[in-house]
C-alpha cells in the first residue's frame, strides 16, 4: 500500500461509474421516447398579453430526467444544424463554439450598413448566412425576404421578378423553422397577397396558417378577410369578419384599452361596407337565383380592351391601348418574358416551385412584369429595359408579350361594377376563362422574337408593331407609319 | 517490524526514475536512515544527491519504488502522521496576496486550528508581530522563511522536516533561522534538516546522514564522525630520539624552534606519554588539538568514494561510540 | 472533512480575483458589454434581437476563456511554486486539494460572471428601459455558469497530467467540440442516408463528450416568440446532467492527482 498512492480506489472507480450512467441516462435517455400522443397543447399568457399554444408533455406521463437531454432539446427547441459555408474562419470558430447567434447577430449588423449605402447585392449572402446560423432571428427572415422580393429593381424602379421564388422560398423556411409563431406564415401570405397579387388562394392559404397560432396580433388577423375576397371566398370572409368583430367586442369589454376599441370599431365598419357591398353588389340574390336585373353587376361589362406595343428603339417598348372603364384605378398586366422561361405560366410563372433559397436567379433569363396604369380610358407607357442588361439578358431566341387583367385585384369602386369574381366584367376580345380556372379575366398574348426586340437583322430599319385587331389611336384611326410593320395579337374575334 | 522510539526510521527506502537517456536512475536507493526523537539531524548531500526526493517521500508527496519508512512509527502513507509533523520547503512561496496572519490562518484552519492567541504568539516567536498585517509580498526572504518556520510550529509538531532552512539568507538572517532551531529542540521537538551548508548543520546537528547520489554515505553521531583528528604535543626537556623510541603508531616527531614537536592521532595514548615525558623531567609547553571538520569529512566522502560503486553504507554504529 | 476544502477554495478564489491576466479578460468583457449598445442601430426589434445575441455573446466567450485561463494553471502553480507541498503536508486529502481548487475557481468564476451579468442587466436595462425582459435575460448567464463550471471541472482534471499549454488547448477544443458535436448529432441521426454503425458511433461519442451545446439556451431569450417547453425541468436535466459530469471528472481527477508524483 505505502508503495503508490495512499487512497483506495475503489470507491473511487464506483463513483465514476455511477456518474457517467447519470450521464448517460440524462444524454441517451432510457426507455421510450414520448409519443406525439404524450403531448397536450397548453395555451400560455405571454408577457406581452396575448396567448400562445404550445405543446407540452403531459404531467406524469413521461419523467423528463428519462429521455435524454440531447433528445428532449431536440424535442423542445432546434436550434437547428450547423452549415459552415461562406463563414471566414475566425467567424466559423465562434459559430462552431457556441456563438452563432453572436456571430449572427454582427452580421446582421454589417448588413445594416449595407441596407444604408445600398449595397443590396452584399446583403443577400449576408441574410442567408445570418438565417443559417440562427434560424430563429424572424426579423432577418422577414427583413430578408422583403428585400428579396422587393428591392432589386430595374432603373425605371420594376422589380426584379425573377427572385420571387427564392422570396418565397426563404418565407416557407422561416415558417418551417419558426413555426410557434405567426409572423413567418403572415409574411409569407403577404407576398403572394400583395408582391405576387394574383393568386390569392395561397394569400389565403398562408394567413390562415398565421391565424392558427395565438399570438398574432389582432390588427393582423384582420386582413384575411382582405384575402378571402380576393379569392373569391366572399361568404367566408363575411363569417370571419362576425367572428373577429365578436372576439374583438369581447376584448374590448375586458380591457377598454385605446387599441382593443379601435380594433372593434375597424371591424364593425368594414363589417358593415362588406355586407352594403355584397348587398350592392347582387352577391345575396345571386346566391339566391334570383334575377341581378337592376344591379349595377348586370349586365357584364364589355371593357373593350385593345392595345398596340411598339419596339421604339432595340429593347426600349411602348405599350399604348384602351381601357373603356371610366374611373382611375385599372392596372393592365404587361408582361415580357423568355418564350421558354422556366416554370412560367399565363402572365406569371410558377412562384412557389421552389423550397430552395437560391439566391442566385436564373441570370440568363427575362421576366419583365409591368403595370400599365389606365388614365381617361387610354394607358401609354415607355418601358426601357436596354439600361438594364443583367435583369433583361435577352439571350433566347423568342419571346412572349402578355396582358392581363384580373377582376379580383381591383379595387373597391370598379369591383362595384365587376364584382369579386368578375360577374359583372367582361371583354368581347380578350375575356379569358382558362387561365385562371374558374375565373373571368382579360388575357391575350403573343409571340415576338429577338431580331424585333434588338431591332437586329431584318428588323434594323422596320419597326415591328404588335396591335389588337380593334386598336384605335386617339383620333379614331388606325394606322401605321412608313416603317411600322403590325403584329396582330389575337383576339376571341379574330379566333 | 515497527520500531519503537525512532522518529524517522528507512529501510532501503528507494526511489527509481526512468530516465530515456540514462534508463532506471536510483535516485534514493536503500536508504536505511534512523532518526531518534528529540534530535536535530542533519542530512547532507550535494546538489541532487537525493535529499528533497527523501523527504518527499517521507511526507507521501511522492511515493517509493521499494523499501519501507516509518514516521513517528507510522508507516508513511498514514495521513494521521500529518497532524504531528510539519514541512517547510527549499525557498518557500506562500500566497502573496495575505498577510502573515492570514497565511497562519489559513494553514491552521487545515489542521481545523483557529485560534488567534496561538497565531500571535508564533509571529512573536519569529520575530514578525510588527509585520503580521505587512501582505507577504512585501517580505524578505528571511521574514518569509520566518513565517514559514511559524506555519510550521501551528501544530505544535513533535517532527519538523527543514528543507534548506537557511538557503539564500544573509548572516543574520542565518543566525535567527539557527537560534529558532535550536529552541525547536529544546521544546523537545525532533528537527530533520536538509542542507548542504555544513557549517550550519556542524553548529546545531546531533547528528547527521551524508547521502551521495542516493545512498547513505556516512550516518551518526556528529561526534564520532569527526573524531579521528589529530594531537600536537611540543616538549621541552626530552630529545627527538626519547619520543620516537615511544613507538607510537601514526606519529611524525620533528624538533623545531624550543622544542619536539609530536603529531599523533587521538587514539593513542597521549596522557601516558605525558606522564612519561614529565617524568623524565621533561615539560608540556602546548597541546593542541587538530579536529576533523566536517567540510572535510564531507568533502572526503563525496570525492572518495564512487557511492553508487560501493553501494555500502558506512555506518559507525552506535556501539562504537565512547 | 470540509473545512480544508472550504479553506482552499477560499484561498483560490483570492488569488484568482487578483490575477492580471484575468482581470484584463474581464475588463475587455465588461467594456464590450458596455459599448455593444452602440453597435446596433437597426430597427427597434432588431436592434433588441442583435443586442441580445451580441450580450450574451460576449458574456459565454469572456466567461469561457476565464474559466480555462483560471483553471489551466491552477494545479502546475501550485506544484511550480511548491505552495503544495506546505499543504498537502498538512492533513489534506489530494483529493480535498483539487476538490478545494475546483471549488475556488467555480467561486471566482461566479463572482466574475455575476458581474458581468450585472452590467449586461444594468446596460440592458439603459438601452431598452424595459425591466420585464430582465428576469429571462438572466436564464442564460445562470445556464452559462453550469457550462463554465463543466469546462472548469474539465481544464481541472486536464490540470491533473498535462501541462498549461497543452491543457488549454485540450479543454479549448474539447469546449469547441463538446458545443459543435450535439447539432452535428441530430443532423446525422436526423439524416436517413447515415449508415447505422457512423449513428452508433455518433451516439457513442455524443455520450462521452461532455455535452456544452445543452447551456447555449441564448436563442430563445434572443429571439422573441421563442420558447423552450418545459422550460424549468429542462433547466433542471442539464443542470443535474453538468453536477453529474463534474463529479465524474473531479473524481476521475482525483485517481489520476492522487498517483501523481508532484
């Protein structure tokens, strides 16, 4: 004994053991693992007054000291894993030790500097690393995808249309990596209601999915009724509109606070100006089958669509046409885009087709979205793209000019005329009821190649003019200048 | 076997290092050392001739490759022998940051001792009851070897191992270090001091062990280890050829200015020549010893003898003693 | 039996609030929390997110390399100056030493973090004026202590038989690896295309590894709307996880010190 150390290990080496099975049963876990089964969904109060639902492992159906810390932590709250790319060592070690929200956090700082010189370019690269890193940071994903989806336009301030998937895209992992919480679902919902403005079914879609968690605030709650009549649920808006007016009149008893008051007085107007509408509007003896004579919606309008699009100069267009609706607030669709851009479809493309966020879009294609704002019944527009090559590249060889109109997006007085649906709206020419399904809109297109919109080749000294077999200039006539070679774009007549 | 009685007590105690150039190194080997209690015992050697690792292993700091020890008859190991000894190291450190008091405190509360008036009186013995507030960084050497001897008395030790006690101090810091020392002794404490100042050690050593590289050179009474000196005898009155025709072994006679000079050993018997010498009407005009010092006692047997070669203690036995 | 122990730690939390080093870490920690409200600029709730993550931030870092920098040299000075062998001549167990040493640093480790933690709430509480925020803005230096106690209890049993440098480095990287290794787990284990024998080695090594990445609970204190579910018993597995690992290590720690020839 007195020839190494004076202690007994024993005990000792029975210590360890005992230690690292604590270590191991908290790490490991033994037993089962809790089934979904296991968890009930608890309504908490949060701080701030509103409600949230989570969910929690019922009491005494599993010990937590027995699953595992690693599993229960993965349970509980991902953090998320690890990517490294695009991290600058010293950057990767801190990430690596522990400090990526650290890490995270100083990026986001380095990008606001970015946002302040408009450097938006340096941002994006920026944005991903920071959403990699903390998963968690909602207002890097939600500064992020507005940025995406808004802020890289051309010099004549058109957005760049192309980087809408990723937008999206970036907005599904928010949400996916931030589901507790509305705000991800709501911005998401806000792209396609208000950035991509056409179909509203996923507007409708990714509210409701905000509307699902507790702590969305009320205001916001309050829009979905917004999108339900843009997707034509009218019925189903005027239902959620009753139940937000009663929530919001219970809460205003409760807590008479300034907000709380407001909110229920918001909702009763708009609750009553929906029911005047849909009143005005024939929605009620439609349903009924009673006959629209004498409403405004009967019967349909004939906008008497026409336009005519001249290539003034290589890649410089003017759009010109007629809109014989009366009062402002029409916006035409024009769009431009490659003959075979990927994913297109009738004056849009497919903008949800992607879950990766690239941040690189497809550079070599053109999508050019314009709306031609109708002012005494006429619009004429300039767009010039030949400032912009690496948003217009024109390297295809055939193009596709659309134009579009869509009922649903109008505003309130011109919907008085063509309803939600666009019962009341028609065009003798144009009206479409297969691009959007189920729905009455004004489409026409039309193919044009690159010698015209280069004005190359053949088309150096002509210029090609696209026209709709009714286009009228303001004199009442119609004609071509000495060099103007006309393009007919197809109506229903001429079909 | 546990003897009795002994302080410290080794039998071939050894202590083996591996070296990668050199292979097992026997850094102590078979040290058989005995201490009684109630002495000072020296124990010398050079530079790296074994003694801390002695120590250390005496204290169970480090622990021995064969051979057994045995402090204050227990063997070493026991932790209970540590309530009795105490340790001051080769050029001590103790945490700068407290005072002298506070460093007293802290080590007595190791023993679970608080007791102020006993602090107080250690400072006062040291001498450092003016300083006790001073932090040990503002300390000299001495006062922190002092303190160091007064950490090591909280005990109240019936064994005190000194390592180097006085190494690094001035005179008078050496004659404060020796006069606390020897009243350790006369608190009928048991002293083991480590050095390789031989004039300290001569001046205050029962007795003393000389180790050379690991093995016990000499062991034993400080006074019989120096005995075997030499006499000188001047005489008057008798001639050269009366001395030498005594016969005594050992013995040069040489007649010098007043006199005839004999230079003999100890041994011999030196009051009967005298008698004789007086006798034969002859006169002692001076008689003066020449003693063996330890320097070179200890310098004899560090360069005589290739110690790791002889492997042999050489003991004088206690029995040799007169 | 204790009291030795309570009189080392004693002693060591007293060296170590008065070594340099330490105090310039601490210092540079305590001038960045300070300063870390200039640096964001951004919109209200951003800022509030970005201030968090960079607080708390500062504080895990600072407290991490005080608890190596405090604990690496705790055992090699002790033998370097031989202010050990006093003690250990006296009747004190090695393992009451190193349990004493270990106790001083994680008692210098708390007041160091205690204060920064102070400054974070006091600055916090300048910037934002908003007290609510306070009490779950602390869960996150208390669950950092938990962790810093481990990569002590860790640099301490390192202390045992390797040198300062080396051992920085060793508890430097186990820290790293310990952080990285639980995320890089359930991405594996998570992974349908990993082979059965890599996810049982996987687990094999996320079991032995001492587990850091279970402390780093910043993110659902640093971004709102975030929340760990069953938050306290939570807290109190990991917690309960770390005393455990400690012990393990103090007492694996002892084995080796107790063999040790110092």
């Amino acid at each position: 004994m007195s020839m190494t150390s004076g202690i007994n290990r024993t005990p000792l080496l029975g210590a360890i053991v005992g230690c690292a099975l604590g270590v191991f049963v908290l790490q490991n876990g033994i037993g089962t693992q809790p089934t979904g089964k296991q968890y009930e969904s608890v309504t908490e109060t949060l701080k701030n007054g509103n409600t949230r639902t989570v969910k929690k492992l019922k009491a005494g159906v599993a010990t937590p000291a027995f699953q595992g810390i690693s599993s229960s932590w993965q349970r509980d709250f991902n953090q998320g894993t690890v990517e490294t790319q695009g991290l600058s060592p010293d950057q990767l070690l801190f990430a690596l030790a522990g400090f990526r929200e650290m890490i995270a956090g100083i990026l986001w700082v380095r990008a606001d500097s970015f946002f302040d010189s408009g450097n938006y370019d340096a941002i994006l690269p920026i944005i991903r690393l920071v959403t990699v890193l903390d998963p968690k940071q909602i207002d890097v994903y939600a500064t992020g995808m507005w940025h995406i989806g808004y802020n890289f336009t051309d010099e004549e301030q058109r957005s760049d249309r192309r980087y809408i998937p990723s937008a999206l895209a970036l907005g599904k992992e928010g949400a996916r990596n931030n589901s507790l919480t509305y705000e991800m679902f709501f911005e998401t919902g806000w792209m396609w209601y208000h950035k991509i403005d056409d179909d509203y079914s996923n507007a409708v879609k990714w509210f409701e999915l905000a509307q699902e968690r507790p702590d969305m605030i009320p205001a916001r709650r309050n829009l979905i009724t917004n999108a339900y009549e843009r997707d034509g649920k009218v019925d189903k808006s005027l239902d959620t509109l009753f139940k937000l007016y009663e929530t919001a009149g219970k809460k205003a008893k409760e807590d008479a606070a300034f907000g709380n008051k407001q909110n229920r007085d918001t909702l009763e107007n708009k609750l009553d100006t929906t029911l005047v509408r849909m009143v005005q509007r024939g929605w009620f003896a439609g349903k009924d089958g009673r006959p629209l004579t004498g409403y405004d919606v009967n019967p349909p309008f004939d906008t008497g669509f026409s336009a005519k699009v001249t290539v003034t100069e290589a890649r410089v267009l003017r759009f010109e046409g007629t809109w014989n609706v009366l009062p402002v607030g029409t916006r035409i669709r024009a769009v431009l885009r490659d003959a075979d851009f990927p994913n297109a479809k009738p004056a849009g493309m497919e903008w949800d087709f992607s879950n990766d966020v690239n941040l690189d879009p497809p550079r070599d294609k053109t999508f050019m979205q314009e709306q031609l704002f109708v002012r005494n019944q006429r619009f004429n527009k300039k767009v010039d793209m030949s400032k912009d090559p690496t948003m217009y590249p024109f390297t295809s060889k055939d193009y596709v000019i659309e134009f579009y109109y869509n009922p649903r997006s109008a505003p309130p007085h011109i919907q008085d005329k063509f309803s939600w649906n666009g019962e009341g709206f028609t065009d003798k020419n144009f009206l479409n009821t297969q691009v959007r399904e189920g729905q009455r809109v004004m489409y026409t297109s039309v193919k044009i190649s690159k010698d015209q919109l280069l004005r190359r080749g053949d088309w150096r000294e002509k210029v090609p003019v696209i026209k709709t077999a009714n286009y009228l200039d303001k004199d009442g006539k119609a004609y071509n200048q000495a060099d103007q070679v006309t393009i007919d774009l197809p109506s229903l007549r001429a079909n | 076997m546990r003897p009795l009685a002994a302080a410290i007590e080794t039998k071939q105690l050894t202590k083996t290092y591996k070296s990668r150039i050199h292979g097992k190194i026997n850094v102590v080997d078979s040290l058989d050392l005995h201490v009684e209690e109630g002495e000072i015992f020296g124990f010398l050697g050079p530079n790296g001739a074994g003694k801390t690792t002695t120590i250390k292993m005496l204290l169970s700091i480090i622990y021995p490759d064969a051979g057994e020890g045995y402090v204050l008859g227990k063997e070493i190991g026991d932790m209970s022998v540590h309530r009795l000894i105490s340790y001051v190291p080769e050029r001590p450190y103790y945490y700068e940051h407290m005072t002298g008091l506070e460093l007293l405190k802290f080590y007595a509360s190791l023993f679970g001792i608080n007791d102020q008036a006993l602090f107080v009186r250690l400072l006062e013995k040291v001498n450092l009851h003016r300083d006790m507030s001073k932090t040990i960084s503002q300390y000299s050497k001495g006062m922190q070897q002092r303190v160091g001897l007064a950490q090591a008395l909280l005990n109240d030790p019936k064994l005190m191992f000194l390592d180097e006690p006085t190494g690094g101090l001035d005179p008078i810091a050496h004659r404060e270090i020796r006069d606390l020392i020897l009243s350790f002794r006369e608190e009928g404490r048991t002293v083991f001091i480590s050095s390789h100042e031989l004039s300290e050690v001569e001046l205050i050593c029962d007795r003393v062990a000389i180790i050379n590289k690991g093995v016990i050179a000499r062991q034993g009474k400080l006074t019989d280890l120096l005995r075997g000196g030499r006499v000188e005898v001047t005489f008057e009155g008798v001639t050269e050829q009366w001395l030498k025709d005594k016969g005594m072994r050992d013995s040069h006679v040489r007649t010098i200015a007043g006199g005839v000079l004999l230079d003999t050993t100890e041994e011999e018997d030196i009051n009967a020549l005298i008698d004789a010498a007086r006798s034969n009407s002859g006169r002692i005009v001076s008689i003066v010893p020449r003693r063996k010092r330890l320097e070179d006692l200890f310098i004899q047997t560090v360069t005589d003898a290739p110690a790791a070669a002889a492997k042999k203690t050489i003991t004088v036995e206690e029995s040799t003693s007169v | 039996m204790f009291k030795p122990i309570a009189s080392i730690a004693a002693t060591t939390v007293g060296e170590a609030i008065r070594r340099k080093v330490l105090l310039i870490i601490l210092l540079i920690g305590v001038l960045f929390l300070v300063v870390a409200p200039g640096l964001g600029m951004l919109s209200a709730r951003s800022e509030t997110t970005v201030l968090r993550g960079m607080m708390l931030g500062i504080i895990q870092l600072t407290s991490a390399v005080i608890a190596i920098v405090l604990t690496v040299y705790m055992i090699p000075n002790e033998i370097e100056r031989r202010t050990i062998y006093t003690i250990l001549s006296k009747p004190v167990q090695r393992w009451q030493f190193l349990v004493g040493k270990y106790f001083g640093a994680v008692s210098a480790l708390l007041m160091m973090m205690t204060l920064m933690t102070s400054v974070l709430v006091f600055t916090f509480w300048l910037q934002q004026r908003d007290a609510s925020a306070i009490p779950d803005l602390i869960k996150a230096p208390v669950m950092y202590f938990v962790q810093m106690s481990l990569l002590a209890a860790v640099a301490i049993f390192f202390s045992t038989f390797v040198s300062p440098l080396v051992n920085f480095f060793l508890s430097g990287g186990l820290y790293l690896l310990g952080s990285l290794f639980a995320p890089f787990f359930q991405t594996l284990q998570e992974s349908q295309g990993t082979p059965q024998a890599a996810k049982i080695f996987a687990q094999l090594v996320n079991t032995i590894l001492p587990n850091f990445a279970n402390y780093n609970i910043q993110n659902p204190i640093i971004n709102p709307g975030q929340q760990i579910q069953n938050e306290s018993s939570y807290y109190l597995q990991v917690t309960v996880y770390g005393v455990l690992y400690i012990a393990g290590l103090l007492v694996a720690g002892t084995i080796v010190f107790d063999r040790r020839e110092v």
